[in-house]
C-alpha cells in the first residue's frame, strides 16, 4: 500500500466570525498529483497555507509523512510552495534563481551548480541559466518558479494557482507538462485551482472544496460520475439538477437527481425507451447551440424542468443543427447515470 504524503486531521482555521476552514479530515498520498478545487472564498489557500506552515490552525493535526508537524515552521517541513506570481529574485540570473535555496543551505557551488542545471533540464530550460528572469515569457518564468521548488527535492509540492497568470493556450500546454513533470519526479503535488477542467485534467485525486469544507475526494471520474452533493454536480461540469417533482413524474422515483449532459440522447418524440432501464421525457427544444465537435441542446420538458444534452457531432452541420430549435423531442437515458443526490 501506498504511504500517506499528507494528513489533515479536524482542521479548523478562523480570520474572523466565519471560519475559512470548518472542520476538515483528508489524506493526501505519497506520489498523488492532489487538487484542492473550489470557487474563490471556498478556503483552498488557507488550507494550503496550513500544510505549508504559513497559518497555525485554531484546532486540528497535521502530519507530514507519517510525522506530525502541526506547530512546526515552514522552512522545519518538508515542503516547498510555488506561489502564482512566481515571486523570482529580478537581480538574479535564471540559475542563481533556481540554486538560491541550496545557497541558504550551505551547498557547496559545484554540487549548486550540477543541481540547478538539471533541474532547469527537468523543466525544459537548458540553456536559459544565464538569462535574467525579466527576459522570459510568463510560461519560462513559471518554469523557473518550478525548477527552483524541485531542485531542494522536497518531499511535497504545495502550488497556488500556478498556472492563473497564463493564457489559455500556454496554461492547457502547461496543465500536459506540468503532470508529466509530476510523473517523472515522483514528488506528492498539491495544487490549488477553481478551474474544474484543470483538475479533471492533472489529477489523480480531487477534493471539492465548498464553504471551509470538503464536500468530496476522489478520483477526477468518481467526482464528475458520482457527485456527491449537489454543490459539487454543479460546480464541475453541468449538473442538470432534475428536481423531486421531475424526477417523480418521469422515473417515478423520488429525490433529486443529477444527469450529466454527455449521458442523455437526444430522439424523435415517437421514439420509445429500447431497454427497461431506459428513463425517457418529452419535451420541446428551447436553445441548440453548434459547438463543433458536439451541439447542445436545452430542453423545455413537458410538465416543467429543463435539462441540457451533448450530442456529438457524427454528420451534423450548423445548418442542420439550427432547425431543431422549437421542435418536440424525446430526451432518453439509463437510469444508472441519473445520480441520486442528498436533499
Ligand atoms: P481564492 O481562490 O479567491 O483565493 P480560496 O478558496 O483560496 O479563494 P481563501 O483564500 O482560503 O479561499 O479564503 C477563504 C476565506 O478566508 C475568505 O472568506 C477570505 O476572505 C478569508 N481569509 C483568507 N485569508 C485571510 C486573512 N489573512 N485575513 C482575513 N481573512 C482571510
């Protein structure tokens, strides 16, 4: 069995009347690439400043590796923090960025030197260790940011939004290295994000973060599959909350449900339900939007609800797409897929 990197045991942490972090149990493996996801005030950084030692919880245990470090210092953990502004010494060249921490540390300068290089190589900057950081693009300095936190070897990366200053295009191409990096180093990474698609997409684990707590951990398909609350079916991907009157009328079940869009076909009003566990609803089609790749469709259900359905797009063109608004369809799923919801 794999160790445990990180555990967090009963945290609560306070600024103020309400806390920023209620109550909240999670272990974090050795090895995992592990995000903290939730919207902006969930407490996301507030609990990655606790593990990194930069706020002392009110009440509750952290233990780094099996060790408790709860009331130690930052530098005393074996952590390093990569922070969204890359926080870069301007005076320093790349290398000496990247070989600082070892300095502090009394590392004699050749074994500095053969360290900062390969580190600037893990990250894909050889060559660069002479440049000044002001003389490199955002994605290159986030890279040195990187190597400078990967060269002490710690045993747990803790980072902050690290790819938020990036455009969309540079933070996907980062999101694919960044993972890769994590893969080849074996380091524990923690990553703070409110990016649902960036998390889905690095994560070997996710903890949904909502109001100071943790709503669900799992993997990135246990999350958008499985939803445990409908706090999290909304926050990652379209939740199409089907509500205990809906449901009711439709599958005859009671409770609320969540269907995600990907699970529901879209048919002919004549067409009927092909299997027993299939749940179908008719409805008249209130927006369709060509999306390339796919078309969405929202759908006005009869009796009330609405719900949103992806289609891939097989042989459809926008044209085509474009005549079904305000046409009647059949919405038809499997019942395995619409996930039961705490009311
Ligand atoms: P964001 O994505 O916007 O950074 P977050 O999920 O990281 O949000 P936190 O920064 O942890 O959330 O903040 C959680 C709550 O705690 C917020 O209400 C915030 O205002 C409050 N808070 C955080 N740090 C402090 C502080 N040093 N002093 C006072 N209040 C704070």
């Amino acid at each position: 069995m794999e160790g445990i990197a990180i555990r967090l045991q009963g945290l609560w942490k306070s600024f103020g009347q309400t806390p920023a972090v209620g109550g909240v149990d999670l272990e974090i493996r050795d090895g995992e690439f592990f995000s903290l996801l939730g919207p902006s005030g969930s407490g996301k950084t507030t609990l990655l400043r606790l593990i990194a030692g930069f706020e002392t919880p009110d009440q509750g245990r952290i233990e780094l590796a099996g060790q408790e470090v709860t009331g130690l210092a930052p530098y005393e953990r074996d952590v390093h923090t990569v922070f969204q502004d890359y926080a870069l010494f301007p005076h320093m060249t790349v290398e000496q960025n990247v070989a600082y921490g070892l300095r502090v540390r009394k590392v004699p300068k050749a074994e500095r030197l053969a360290r900062a290089r390969q580190a600037l190589a893990e990250v894909r900057l050889e060559g660069y260790g002479r440049r000044r950081p002001d003389r490199l693009s955002g994605g290159q300095r986030q890279r040195v940011a990187l190597a400078r936190a990967l060269v002490g070897r710690p045993r747990v990366l803790l980072l902050d939004e690290p790819l938020g200053a990036l455009d969309l295009k540079l933070r996907q191409q980062m999101q694919v290295e960044l993972k890769a990096l994590q893969r080849e180093v074996g380091i524990t990474f923690v990553l703070v994000t409110h990016d649902q698609e960036e998390a889905l997409t690095m994560s070997d684990r996710i903890a949904v973060v909502d109001r100071g707590r943790i709503a669900q951990a799992g993997t990135p398909a246990e999350i958008y599959e499985r939803p445990a609350t409908a706090f999290v079916a909304s926050f990652v991907g379209v939740s199409n909350l089907l509500d205990g009157e809906t449901a009711h009328r439709i599958a005859g079940s009671p409770g609320t449900y969540s269907i995600r869009p990907e699970k529901i076909r879209v048919l002919t009003e004549s067409a009927g339900p092909e299997e027993p566990e299939h749940a179908t609803a008719t409805g008249t089609v209130a927006e369709v939007v060509y999306l390339g790749d796919a078309t969405r469709f929202v759908v006005d259900l009869d009796g009330g609800g609405r719900l949103t359905a992806l289609q891939q797009n097989l042989e459809t063109s926008s044209a085509e797409v474009a005549a079904y608004r305000g046409t009647r369809v059949r919405l038809r799923w499997h019942r395995r897929h619409a996930v039961r919801l705490p009311s």
